[in-house]
C-alpha cells in the first residue's frame, strides 16, 4: 500500500503527463493547469486515509475525471450564458422616449402631489426618501414624534400612490 506522501510524489513527479492527459481532453493547457490544481487539493485533503494499490493509474483516473467534469461544465454554460460582450448593443428598457416622457409625467404628478401636503409632512417625507435619513434623525431634525414621523410619510406615500393612479386613469 502507498501513503499519502507516495501518492504525492508520484503527482509531482508525473506532472507533465497528467497535464497532458488533461489538455487533450480539454484543449486548453490553461484549463488543464487548473485541473492539476483541483486534483493537487483533492490529494491533500484526506488521501492519507486511502489506500491506492496503483498510484499513477489513481491519478490518471483523477485527473481524467476532474477534466471531463470542466469540459461538460463549460459546455454547458456556454450553451446557457451568452459571452458579454452579447450585451453590449442590448438597449436600456427605460430607453426609448416614451418611456422618458412617462417617467418626466409622473415625477411631474409626483411634485404636484407633494406640494399639496402640509410643510411639515413634506419635509419629512423629502428627509426619509431623499436625503435617506431614518425616522429618529428626521423627529429629532423636525422636533417631533418618531411615531408622527411614520404617519407623515405613510401619508406622503398614499398621496404620491393616489396621484400617480389617477393620473394612470386619466
């Protein structure tokens, strides 16, 4: 029976025809380095526990295993991922000028809606979704209840909401 060291040395010292081995099956000298890597990991973790009749033919298998499970991975996500460049000329949903004028509409409703709140309720609703203050800074800002603070921007929000659905009926 071989150790763990034996097994590792026979890795070393038949690297080249274990890369071989690899790049012929993958077609890639690069991919097959990676593939000597994996199967190096895979020898320091736990090898001592084997007992291997036949190093080199265990390493061969090894390695022959790891590069067909890499060839079919690549495969498969060449045939499921499209290369990025791909995505180069795709358009921006948000693009097109109608959806430009639609969005310029209901920031338009938005603001019309929001100056007709109370001072206060605005100003704490433009602190929360604008300036990103949470709801203690905004009370502590303003002098008033974080509780206050919440009902303010839930009303801002149903104001904005009801706006932007009659302006969606109209």
């Amino acid at each position: 029976m071989n150790t763990g060291s034996d097994i590792r040395q026979q890795f070393i010292s038949s690297r080249s025809q274990l890369h071989d081995a690899a790049a012929r099956i993958l077609g890639c000298r690069q991919r097959a380095e990676d593939v000597l890597q994996d199967a190096y990991v895979k020898l320091a973790d736990g090898i001592e526990e084997l007992h291997i009749k036949n190093p080199l033919a265990y390493l061969y298998q090894l390695v022959r295993n790891l590069a067909i499970d890499r060839h079919r991975r690549g495969v498969f996500e060449s045939q499921v991922f499209s290369p990025e460049e791909d995505g180069i000329h795709v358009g921006a949903p948000s693009s097109s000028p109608e959806a430009h004028a639609i969005h310029t509409q209901h920031l338009m409703m938005v603001a019309r809606a929001l100056g007709t709140l109370p001072e206060r309720t605005r100003k704490a609703f433009e602190l929360h979704r604008l300036a990103g203050k949470t709801q203690r800074e905004i009370a502590a800002q303003l002098g008033i209840s974080t509780t206050l603070v919440n009902f303010m921007i839930s009303d801002a929000m149903t104001c904005c909401r009801d706006a932007l659905r009659a302006g969606a009926g109209a």
